[in-house]
C-alpha cells in the first residue's frame, strides 16, 4: 500500500490546527462579546441603582451589623451638611444625624443590634439639620442575608414626617379645641347631619332656649316649636332654604339671617342664625350658631352707640392706615428739608443775613415734624413725651406763630394771670392745642373777622368741686381759657364737637380731626377739656393741665452744648431707601470727620458687612424699608458682626419698635427727620461708648 508523503500528512494537521483554532477564536469573540453585554449591563444597573439611591428624597444608609457605615445617600449627607469621607467608615451613632441627642444614640445602638440578630426595627426619632432645626424623622433597620441565611448588612431608611406630625398634632389640637370651644361657647350652637337629624346642641342652646335633643331630635320636630306661627315658619325656612343654596353654589359663607325663636318656655328671642360647613371628619356636619341679640334689639339706643363706636373704629383705622402710609414718606421729606437747612446754616455763618429766615424754616420744620408725630399718635395712641415747662412761655411763642397766620381781621389777645403753675407737658402739644383751638375759632367766624381771647390763670380743685365732665382729680391745675367770638354752636353739634371726624364745615375746608387731636393730647396729659357754647354767642374752651411736682431746668441747664466733636477718620455704614437722605446723610457726616458708604437697600447693606466685616464702625439704618426692615438688617449685621453698633432711625419710635429694635441689638432709636447736629451727637456718643458688652 502506497503510503502519502510527509509533507501532505503536515499539511493536513496544520488545515485541522487552523480550522480548530478559527473555531476556537470565533467561541471566545463570542464569549468577550457577551461578557462585555453582561458587563455592560451591569454597570448600566448599577449606575441606575445608584441614581435611585442618590436621587430619593428618603434618607438611606448601608451598614454592618456592627453599625459601621458602608454606603450613605446624597439626601441623608444633604440634610445635616457633610461629604462622604466625613461619616464613611464611623459607627453610625457617632455621626452628626445623632450626636445631638444621647437618648437618640442608645436607641440606635438598641435597634441596630435587633436588627443584626434579624429583626425588622422601625421607630421614631429626631436628626438635627444642617440648620440646627430639630426634626422628626421615620426610621427603619431592614436586615439584608447573605448566601447561608446570616444577617451581613443592615439596610437603614429615613424619612423626613415632621411636616406630617406637625399636622396630626394640629389636627388634634384643632378638634379639641372644638370640642372645647363648642361646649364652653356662650352662643349657643346646634349640629345637624345630612338626614336633618339634630346631634348636638350646646348647654348654651338649651339655657337660651329651653330645648333638649329629646326634645327636638330632628329639624321636622325643630320648625314647629320655634315658629309656631305657620306663615312666619314658610318664610323662614324659604330663606334658610335659598341661604343654603346659594352658599353651596357659590361655595361661600352662609349669609347670617335675623329671626324670631318661640322658646321653650313661651318666650320669643331674636337671634342671627348662621351655619358653616365642617370639614375634615365632621364634613357630613353642619354647624348652626344662634346668636341672640334680643337684649339690643330692645335697646335701640344701646345699639345705635354700639354701631357709632363701631363706625368711629372704622374711622380710626382709616386714619391710622393713611397716616401710616404718608408719615415715611412725608418724615422722610423733612428730614432732607431739616438736613440741608442744618448745612445751610453752618454754611452761612451765624452773622449772616439769612440766618434769620433759615432759622424761621427751622421752627416750620419743627412744626410739620411735631404734626405728623401727633396724627401719628392720634391714630396710633402713644405717651407724650413730656417735661416741667412754663406753660406761659410755650404759649408766648406759639403766638407770634399764630398771629402771622391769623387773617388780618381776626383780633388775637392774650391774659396771663401769673398764678399759674408749671406743668407736665411738651411745647409741641401746647402748640397742637392752640393751633387747632385757634384755627376752629378762626373758622367758626365765617370770614367776617372777630376776636380770639386766651386767658391763662392758675386753679386748685377741691374733692367735693371737680368740674363737670372732666373727670379730674383734686388738686393744682394751670387753667387755659380760648374764647371766641364766631357763630357758635347748637346743643347736637356741641354734643359731638369731640368726636373724630365730626365736622360742620364744607367739603374740602376741614377733616374734623382737629379738636379730637386736641382731646386726646389733655388726656395723655391727664388734664381735660370742656367746651361751652350757644349759636350766634361764640364758643369758650376751658382746658386743664396739671400742675407739674418739679420745677423747670434753669435756662443754663437748658442751654445748647457745645460744638459737637468731629470724627477721627471712622466708617460709617450708612442706609435709607430714599437717595436723597443718603446724599444728605454722607454730606453731613464727611462734613463731621467721617467715611461713609452709602447704600439704598439692606441686602446691599448685608453684602458689604459680610464682605469685610470689620471695615465698618456704626451701621445708621432707616426703620421703613423695602423687602427688608432695618430691623431685620440690624439682626443680620450683628449676626455677622456682634460688636459692631447699629443705629435705627424712624419717623414713628413706638414702644414695639423699641422693644423689637433692643432685641435685634440696636444701640439707639433716633426720630426722623433728624438736624445734622441729632445724627453727629448720636453717632459720637455710639462711638464713644465702645463695643457692646451683650
């Protein structure tokens, strides 16, 4: 048999080797490709699982069954502040979502050793955040297992409930508060359900009416015993009926009717009926309150004060809205006035011809500053601030005033007895009473001239001989009389002359504010006033102030102080809202020595402070702010700077504002509009008294 040559038997294993190879190589491309895609695959979920893990709003940590924190998620490090490294590696009870609370620590170590040995741990605590609130959090420990069945990690979730307890808490509260509320109420209340049965009617209802739930079980037995009269029951019932429509339609308020109730024992009363709707729990409720006004209905005249008070608090708030409005921004166009005329004379010299007239300006400055603080104090009540004074003095002055601007015909004349004594008061109240007395008596001549008399003498009161409607207390009193010649006044406009907003005069000649203004200074003042008149006779005020304890200060205590000290180069942080008082106020203080940044809005303010805190000296802030109070500013500058002085300037220094302005680390209040010379004695003495030792 021919045998095949060697070199054929080669190449034949070499074509197997090749073709077993080829194949081999195809299988492995084949396997790399598919461990890619698993691979692939794998990365792809991890990377999901860790977009789950990161992204959840819960709080979600992995650890080992000796608490050891392996993994933490974005929002659990997010709610106290910290990175990775700084709690990775660390028993978890050492970590700042539990140092807060030992307590809180050994229930941890409790609980993670429970669910080490396989239990499912569930239970509330607290973590504090990162700013340092206290909030409730849900917590769970689940055990994961491992291949043979033993417990190899700990799975813990939190999750924020504050909001959540917070509202159970409320919601609590709020029903039994209501319940409370209902049972204690003295107006009387009834709870009828959605089949017109009668659940519950408070011990108020059954003092008022007579009836009891036995007694009245359902609307059907109600009806009948509270409007016996057939006729009246109809129409009732049809506005009850069309009332109840028309709130559900307009999802709106039941619309309160008046009715007549027969009682149980045979009596009728008035009352105003009105029902809401209950929600929540009680949302198949209808809650019916029965207010009886039988009493005011049978005293007509009680009623017609009780709607003339309620219409003069209505008044009263107007004012006090309006007033609150104008007074920032007219304070805030003296205080540019007041400014500039303060540099104005320090510029012309004291020697100088116009020093008469800016000094005159000065007074009218005065004058408008002290009316806004009145129509300020009239709306919103507040203590004159008061001093011994000589009555006769402030009245001297006031009349050089009120001469010039008296028409020519009006005859001013002034008597002073001499035996009046000092008293308790400021020449700013003197001036508001006799400018508004005057102008009245002025206004009350209708233009055909007359005569103003002002008699000033001194007065004890007796015990057993107190003016009438004065209400005074015994003893020495400066009497002032004002006298006028005009129209007078008949017994009902007299009756009233007092009251807010009450006027006689034509549209746009008088806001019947003037005498209220004037009432309500004596009685801050604990003086009085009393107004006698008779039409065609002229009219006479007679007004009491009483006498003051001390004496005076003597005119050197009294006197000016010295030159104010100038600055030594300080920085002054300087805010208001308004460009032109920050123009005027760095004029004033670079005039005085000082550096000063001027800024228009707090959060500018805030900025410059946090940027280099310690570049300022005295922080001069306006109270009445956009977006921000000074209030507010002056917290947030000494937070950032504790020892630097804050200085709060307003045009209505209130016992709140001043208690508010003390707790946020204000150093001083200082009205507006202010002269240079009030900021620079301020600032100076800020200055020299040093840091706060708060």
């Amino acid at each position: 048999m021919a045998q095949s040559p060697p070199d054929t038997c080669r190449d034949k294993d070499a074509l197997a080797t090749s073709a077993a190879l080829t194949r081999l190589n195809a299988e492995l491309e084949i396997q790399i490709r598919e461990r890619q895609q698993v691979e692939a695959a794998l990365r792809l979920s991890e990377a999901k699982a860790r977009a789950v893990f990161d992204q959840t709003f819960e709080f979600i940590a992995l650890l080992d069954t000796e608490g050891l924190v392996l993994e933490v998620n974005q929002a659990a490090m997010a709610f106290v502040g910290v990175a990775a490294y700084q709690v990775l590696g660390k028993r978890y009870w050492d970590t700042p979502w539990w140092t807060h609370s030992p307590i809180e620590q050994e229930r941890l170590q409790d609980a993670i050793r429970r669910a080490a040995a396989g239990e499912f741990v569930r239970f509330e605590t607290t973590h504090m955040n990162r700013g340092g609130d206290l909030r409730v959090i849900d917590v769970s420990l689940k055990p994961v297992l491992g291949e043979h069945g033993h417990v190899t990690w700990l799975v813990k979730e939190g999750r924020d409930i504050t909001e959540r307890r917070q509202a159970d808490q409320a919601w609590r509260a709020s029903e039994e508060r209501f319940r409370v509320m209902i049972d204690a109420s003295p107006v009387p209340c009834a709870l009828n359900d959605a089949d017109q049965r009668i659940t519950y009617l408070n011990p108020a209802f059954t003092r008022t009416f007579g009836y009891t739930v036995d007694d009245i079980p359902t609307l059907t037995d109600w009806w009948p015993k509270a409007y016996p009269d057939p006729a009246y029951r109809q129409s009732v019932a049809d506005a009850w009926l069309a009332g109840l429509d028309k709130a559900r339609q307009n999802d709106a308020p039941f619309e309160p009717v008046e009715v007549n109730i027969h009682c149980k024992d045979g009596l009728q009363r008035t009352v105003i009926v009105g029902a809401t709707a209950l929600t929540g729990s009680y949302s198949d409720l209808l809650l019916v309150t029965l207010f009886d006004i039988t009493r005011r209905k049978k005293g007509e005249a009680e009623r017609q004060a009780l709607e003339l008070r309620l219409s003069q608090a209505q008044k009263m708030e107007a004012i006090g809205t309006l007033a609150g409005g104008i007074a920032h921004d007219f304070n805030n166009i003296l205080a540019v006035i007041l400014g500039n005329l303060t540099l104005a004379q320090k510029d012309v010299g004291s020697d100088h011809p116009a020093m008469e007239s800016l000094e005159q300006i000065h007074r009218g400055v005065d004058r408008a500053t002290a009316l806004v603080q009145q129509i300020l104090a009239f709306s919103r009540p507040q203590s004159i601030e008061k001093r011994v004074m000589k009555l006769r003095s402030a009245i001297e002055e006031d009349i050089l005033l009120l001469r010039a601007t008296l028409p020519a015909g009006v005859e001013l004349v002034t008597t002073f007895m001499g035996t009046e004594p000092d008293v308790l008061c400021h020449p700013n109240a003197v001036h508001q009473v006799l400018v508004n007395l005057c102008t009245n008596a002025w206004h009350a001549m209708d233009g055909r001239g007359g005569r103003i008399d002002l008699v000033l003498d001194g007065l004890t009161i007796e015990e057993n001989a107190v003016p009438r409607n004065t209400g005074l207390a015994p003893g020495r009193y400066a009497r002032l009389f004002v006298t006028d010649t005009g129209k007078g006044m008949d017994a009902e406009t007299l009756h009233r002359v007092f009251e807010p907003f009450f006027t006689t005069k034509g549209v746009g000649q008088g806001t019947g504010l003037g005498l209220a203004v004037v009432h309500g200074i004596m009685a801050d003042l604990g003086g009085a006033i009393t107004a006698a008149s008779a039409q065609g006779r002229g009219t006479v005020f007679e007004l009491y102030f009483p006498a003051a304890t001390s004496a005076p200060p003597s005119p050197d205590a009294a006197a000016k102080p010295a030159s104010l000290p100038r600055g030594s180069g300080q920085h002054i942080l300087f805010i208001d809202d308004e460009l032109a008082l920050v123009n005027l106020g760095t004029r004033i203080l670079e005039r005085h020595g000082f550096r000063v940044t001027g800024l228009t809005g707090a959060a500018d303010a805030v900025a410059a402070v946090q940027a280099n805190p310690e570049a300022f000296d005295l922080v001069v802030t306006d109270y009445n702010m956009p977006r921000a109070s000074g209030v507010d500013l002056a917290r947030e500058i000494v937070r950032l700077r504790p020892d630097l002085p804050v200085m709060l300037a307003s045009g209505l220094i209130t016992d709140q504002l001043q208690t508010e302005a003390a707790a946020a680390g204000v150093r001083h209040l200082l009205g507006k509009p202010y002269s240079a010379t009030d900021l620079c004695a301020v600032i100076h003495r800020i200055l020299q008294a040093g840091p706060s030792t708060d």
